[in-house]
C-alpha cells in the first residue's frame, strides 16, 4: 500500500493492484480502460493516474473472477461490475439527464449488436443453402456415376458372354 491517502482511506497504485491481482500493469490498464467505458469512475491522482480504492479492489477481483474464471467477455463482466459497485459510497446518484444519456448509449449499442446479429443470421441462411445445393449436387453427380458403374458392368457381362458364345462354337 503506499502513501498516497484519500481523504481517511489508504489508496493504491497501479502496480501495486497489478501484483495484489497477478496480472501485468498493462492488462490491469486494459481492464480499467474496459470498466470506465461502461461508466465505472476511478478516483484519479495527479497526472490523472488513477488511484484504486478498496471498493476498486473489491471491483477488479471480481472482473478478474468473472474473465479468467467465468469466462465472460471483458464487457459483459464490466457491466456486471458497473451494475454492482458503480455507485462509489459517498458519490451523489447519477442525474437522470446523465442516465438518460447512458440509456440512450446502451439503446445504440444494442441496436447495433442486433443489426449484426441480423447480418450474421443472414450470412448463415446463405451459407447453408449454398451447403444445400452442395450436397444435392454431390448426390446426383454420385448417382450418375453409380449408373455408370452399372452400366459398364453390364456391357462386360455382355462382353464377356458373346466371348463364350464364340468360343462355344470354335471347339
């Protein structure tokens, strides 16, 4: 823990999070930068470096359970963060200007997962009629060549009879 103190509670810096966490600065860096894009707020310190506070220990243990344990994407884990410890203990509720915002941001990204999802749904229904005529294809061209089969066995029996016949009539 170092010096540094927020008002009566003791702060922690980047590295020393990253250690108490076992990751390296730059995935902790990475996380925070995921968590404060979903609208988790740090405490920042000079140089606007961020300075974690227990509560943003507490946070990012639990990001850190829900990614590497859980397995679940980096922005589905930082909306469960933001949804648990977002509101920091002493910090005024947000206004509903400011939620109507974030509303209003979170509509626009669903709306534009959902517009993927379309695309992916339609890229798939191409793909597998496409897989459809494949196979159909594959199928007749299978029977043609199973007829063909067929049909030049038939002409070596054939063949091979007349032969006899021949042969019959030669002794």
């Amino acid at each position: 823990m170092s010096d540094a103190k927020l008002g009566q509670e003791p702060a922690y810096w980047t590295s020393e999070v990253a250690k108490k966490l076992e990751v390296s600065d730059s995935t902790l860096r990475k996380w925070c930068i995921q968590l404060e894009a979903t609208g988790y707020k740090f405490v920042k310190g000079e140089n606007d470096s961020r300075a974690f506070t227990k509560h943003d220990l507490n946070a990012l243990q639990l990001f850190k359970q829900l990614v590497k344990v859980q397995r679940k994407t980096k922005e589905v884990a930082s909306l469960e963060i933001v949804a648990r410890y977002g509101a920091r203990p002493g910090t005024p509720p947000m206004q509903p200007a400011q939620m109507a915002v974030q509303a209003h941001e979170f509509k626009d990204k669903i709306d534009n997962m959902a517009q993927s999802i379309e695309e992916i749904k339609k890229q798939l229904q191409e793909q597998m009629e496409f897989n459809k005529k494949l196979v159909e294809r594959m199928d007749q061209q299978s029977m043609s060549h199973m007829r063909e089969i067929q049909e030049t066995r038939k002409q070596l029996v054939v063949a091979q009879e007349r032969k006899k016949w021949w042969e019959f009539w030669k002794s």
